[in-house]
C-alpha cells in the first residue's frame, strides 16, 4: 500500500494502529499494510466500524497485529474485540475476494484452468 494511504489510516485509527512503529521482533504490524490500494476504502471502513463499535460497547480495544493479502483475500489479524469485531473483520475479509486489490473495483476472483 502506498505510503500516503498508509499514513492516513494510522492517523485516523491510532488505537487500532497502534503497533504500527513497533520493531518487527515485537509485531508484523511494522512492515505496514502488505495489500494492495485498492483495499484502502475496505480498511477504512472496517477500522471505522470496529472504532465505533469499541467506542460504544465494553470490549476491548482492537488491535492490529497484521494487514496483508493472503490466497487472494485480506486478512486482518489482531488482539481485543469481540463477535461483533469477528463478525465485521470476517464481513471486509469476504467482500475483499470481490474486490479488486489493485483498483478497489468490485469483481470476482480470476480461476486458472488446467491446462
């Protein structure tokens, strides 16, 4: 992800982001978001959801440990929370394998066939 993209969502979540300057023997959070920019508006959204909801219930604060792209998907590993943070991290993994990590387009994932 770009490095301004970057910055702006550690800005917006530094509660969530916390671990985001954290040396790497302590976290994966400080190699930055391993994805695509065109998951930034699915980042945002769900770090603005979990936010909110932490804001106004009594779970425990969300934490990023990891954002990357695994088997095509996000994946958003991270500390506190509850069903509801499962339930909307679980929400933006599944939206991500309909979205374009480049471009942010919706679409579907691309099958190889065997050749």
């Amino acid at each position: 992800m770009k490095r301004e993209l970057d910055l702006s969502l550690c800005a917006r979540f530094p509660k969530i982001f916390a671990q985001r300057q954290m040396p790497m023997i302590r976290t994966a959070m400080s190699w930055g978001f391993e994805c695509g920019d065109g998951w930034f508006n699915l980042i945002d959204s769900l770090c603005e959801s979990i936010q909110a909801h932490v804001d106004h219930s009594k779970c425990w604060q969300v934490k990023a440990i990891q954002v990357d792209e695994k088997y095509g998907g996000l994946r958003f590993y991270y500390s506190g929370g509850d069903d509801t943070v499962f339930a909307l991290v679980s929400l933006a993994e599944n939206l991500s394998e309909r979205t374009c990590e480049v471009c942010g387009a919706p679409g579907a994932p691309t099958r190889l066939s065997s050749l």
